[in-house]
C-alpha cells in the first residue's frame, strides 16, 4: 500500500509544486496584508481536497487500475491507498498551516490559535469533503467524478448559506462557549467516523467493481 | 507444477458478446498463445484470470490456487503486461522501479536495472517521452524482475516493430527455461506466436476453436489448393471449411496424413496459425 501511495506522491510531485508555489505566494500577499489570513486557509483545505481527486484523473489516463488490480496489494489496498493519500495531505497542509499561523504570529502579531484553529478547521472540511468524493471517485471514476465534486460543492454551498438565509442569518451564529471548547474534539470525532464509513463504502463499490 | 493455469468452462455473458465454456490449460514449462481477432475474447480470459472482472460459470485455477485473481502469494508470482502502457507519463523509469520495490516482496531492483540497460531504457527520462515499444519493453522489464514464475502478457506485441517484437520474444524464450516457469500471451499476430509458443488456444467469437500442441496442430491440419470438382469428390469429413473464388477452390483439412495418402493426387500444403484462424473465420462449413 505504501509503494501505492509514493504512486501518487511521486505522479502529482509537478501539481504539489504547483500548489506550494501558490501557497507560498498567498502567504507573502496575506503577510503583506493584502487579503486575510482565511483566504490562505481556504487554499489550503482547497489542497487538500483536490490532490486525491487528481490522483484518480492520473491514474485513469494511464489505465493504472487494471494493472494495480494485479499486484499483491489487491483492491484493498488500492483503496486504503487512497485514503491515506488524503490523510498524508491533510498532514501535509496541517503543517503548512502550523508554519504559517507561526509566520503570522511572529510578523503580524496575530494570535496564533485563531490562524491555526480555523486552518485546522478548514483542513478537517477539506477531509470531510475526501469522504464524500472518494466513495463516487471509486464508483464513477475521475471524469464524472469531478462533476459530481462541483455537484456536491454546490449542494453544500446551497444547504449552508441558502439554509442561513431562510433561517435569517446574515453571518454564521456564535457558537455557544461549551460548544466552542469542544469543537475540535466533535469534528475530529466526526471526521474520524466519516472516513471509517467512507473506507467501508468505496471498499464495497470498488471489490464490485469490473476494470 | 503441473498446469500454471487450468481453465474449465469459463463463462461470461456481457449480453452482445459471451465468452462460451472456454477451457485450456498452460501447462508448467511452456508458452501458451491465444490467438484470435479482435472482439474474440482474448482480453476477456485475461481478466477474468486477472480476477479484473468476475465469470459466471466456470473455474479457474492459478497457480494451484482457486481464489479469482489469486491470492497475495499467488500474485507475487505473477508476472503482468497489459495491452498499453500502464505506467503515468510523469513517471521515469527508475521511479517505476521504487514503486514497484514497495510493491513485491521479492522485487529484485539490480534485475530491474540490468534490464533495463539491456532494453536500451533511459532511466531519467519519463514514461511520457518514451515510444510504444520503449513502453512495452519498460512493462516487460517491470513484470520480470519481482522473478515470477507466471507471465501473462495481453497483445503485448502489437504495434510494435519487427526488431523490437523479436526482443521480446526472445526474452519469453529465455524466461521459459526454467521448467517452473510459464507463460500466457495472446496476440492476434500468429507469426509471433508460431515462432515462441508451445501450445496454441484459438477463440473464434468467444468460443475454443482449437487448442493443443501448436506443431501438432499444424502437422494435423493442412491446406488443399483443387478445383471445384476435385474438391466435390472429397470426403467431407476432412474438410474444416472452404474457400472458393471463380477459378480454383481451398480448403482447411483435417487428419492431413491420412488426407494425402487417401488423395495422394491432391496437393496439400502446411499450414500456419494465420490459415487456421483465416479459413475458421471466413471459410464456408462444408
């Protein structure tokens, strides 16, 4: 599984390069005081989002699946590889993230817990995103597979503001202060259980599945 | 070993096309070649004994073993090349050899870079700026040198030139020697195979047509060349199938030696997989 996933790194290495370029360059702009701090953190969670998706595209135009469905690893650990793809950019962004909140800090004077905490934040989403995506990557394959990401982007997009504005909000609502503190340990929960539940689906899809 | 693989009924119905009761065996110690045209079903066997896709009836046995596509151990001693390239283009051929080192147990990386000198592959350079038998050699070179015992090869010799066919030929012939070995290949270019295979399978609209020892079949079967009376005149039992244009008549025919002595004044010529595969495909039943 491991030779899977150095798979990917070493194929989307140009497109990573792509991103930290950009990354790097949100970060001067943010630094100099351009734009916020959460425009950076969006791109992040963008990032983390994206890479696993592009690694499908990848491998569908090299007609990787039929090969990789030959090798020992089999087809579970074709799809643990790409789980962990995720799960190894979201290390990677939540890094970058912990670099930058400490740039921030250090140049800017902003309190570090509030860059890291919505960073983190935004790298959890980008995950939550992954165990959503993943499971019709795996079942509809790259092409359909990104218009279905711009479909869930959208209903989701739809459900939180559509739904804030039927609801009245102009802003999202303050978090109750119980809630606030145990916010990180209920999107960990959730993130863990969603990509438990994710891993089983797109392993049922993909044991199915005719290459 | 015995059989490398044993293929019994293999059925597979995708409603357009059925692959119909299909069974061979690859016995230890050879090469067997599955020749067809395109659309017989040769990529279907091979998937179906890939564990690519699932069969509806039928067995299949790899390796002495019975689970689809094999187990772990069984793939670790197996040896795949598919029709095209299945390496990404941003991949160096070295890269290929890291991943695939991950990947194997038995992954042997000097092998792996032995041959890649001996197939004259750049290893810096990536997959995308390589030429399709560059990319072929790379596959075979990736599939050889985790050393398995089984190789199963999809028309890895299409498309690709004489010189660079020949490479790869020899390389199944030297893979071959040891009798632990054995290899599956199809192609639908039966020179290739009339020169490297022992044993030949022949699928026609997904069905066995003929399977056996490739030169017994060969001895077996023969190509008359008569006019229509002559040909009138024959047993039809001998014949396969014919061929008639407005001059003169051909026909496939079985039990070729017993053919030439009953008709010793009718001229027989040996045949090639190309004549059996042309007169089944086209020929007219007698």
């Amino acid at each position: 599984m491991i030779g899977l996933v150095l798979k990917d790194l070493l194929v989307l290495r140009k497109t990573a390069k792509l991103y930290i370029a950009m990354l790097s360059f949100y970060l001067v702009l943010a630094l100099a005081g351009v734009f916020s701090h959460a425009m950076l953190t969006g791109f992040v969670a963008l990032f983390t989002m994206m890479l696993p998706i592009s690694s499908f595209a990848y491998d569908e135009l090299a007609r990787w699946d039929k090969y990789a469905a030959a090798l020992p690893v089999r087809r579970r650990g074709i799809v643990g590889s790409k789980y962990l793809l995720a799960l190894l950019l979201g290390a990677i962004a939540g890094a970058l993230i912990l670099i930058s909140s400490g740039l921030f800090w250090l140049l800017k004077d902003t309190a570090p817990g509030e860059v890291l905490l919505t960073g983190l934040a935004c790298v959890a989403a980008g995950l939550l995103m992954n165990s959503i995506l993943l499971p019709l990557l795996f079942k509809f394959g790259a092409e359909k597979g990104r218009l279905l990401t711009m479909a869930v982007l959208a209903v989701i997009f739809l459900l939180g503001f559509g739904g804030g504005k039927l609801l009245g909000y102009h802003e999202f609502p303050e978090m109750p202060p119980c809630l606030k503190t145990l916010f990180p340990l209920i999107l960990a929960g959730v993130l863990i259980l969603a990509l438990f539940v994710s891993y089983q689906v797109s392993l049922g899809i993909y044991r199915k599945k005719e290459l | 070993m015995k059989h490398a693989i044993e293929i019994t009924g293999l059925t597979k119905d995708y409603g357009s096309f059925k692959l119909d009761r299909v069974s061979f065996a690859v016995p230890g110690g050879s090469i067997m070649g599955l020749i067809g045209e395109n659309g017989a079903g040769k990529s279907t066997v091979i998937k179906c004994i890939l564990g690519l896709i699932r069969h509806d009836e039928g067995r299949i046995r790899l390796l002495e073993s019975d689970v689809p596509g094999g187990d772990r151990a069984v793939r670790e001693q197996l040896g795949v090349v598919l029709d095209e390239s299945t390496f990404h283009d941003a991949l160096r051929a070295v890269d290929v050899g890291t991943i695939l080192a991950k990947l194997y147990k038995s992954w042997d990386s000097a092998l792996f870079s032995r041959y890649l000198h001996q197939f004259d592959l750049p290893r810096n350079k990536t997959v995308k700026e390589f030429s399709r038998g560059m990319k072929m050699k790379l596959s075979i070179a990736a599939a050889l040198s985790h050393r398995p015992r089984l190789l199963v090869l999809d028309e890895a010799t299409s498309g690709l030139d004489p010189v660079v066919r020949s490479e790869i030929l020899d390389e199944f012939l030297s893979f071959i020697q040891d009798e632990e070995h054995a290899v599956l290949v199809s192609s639908h270019i039966t020179s290739d195979l009339e020169k490297v295979a022992d044993y030949v399978t022949y699928l026609h609209r997904g069905k066995v047509t003929l399977t056996g020892e490739r030169d017994a079949l060969l001895q077996h079967h023969g190509r008359l060349s008569c006019t229509k009376a002559d040909l009138a005149a024959v047993d039809p039992e001998y014949l396969v199938s014919t061929r008639s244009s407005q001059f003169s008549c051909e026909a496939l025919v079985r039990n070729k030696r017993e053919f030439c002595t009953r008709y010793s004044h009718l001229t027989v010529d040996p045949v090639t997989l190309e004549d059996l595969m042309v007169f089944t495909a086209k020929g007219e039943r007698p």
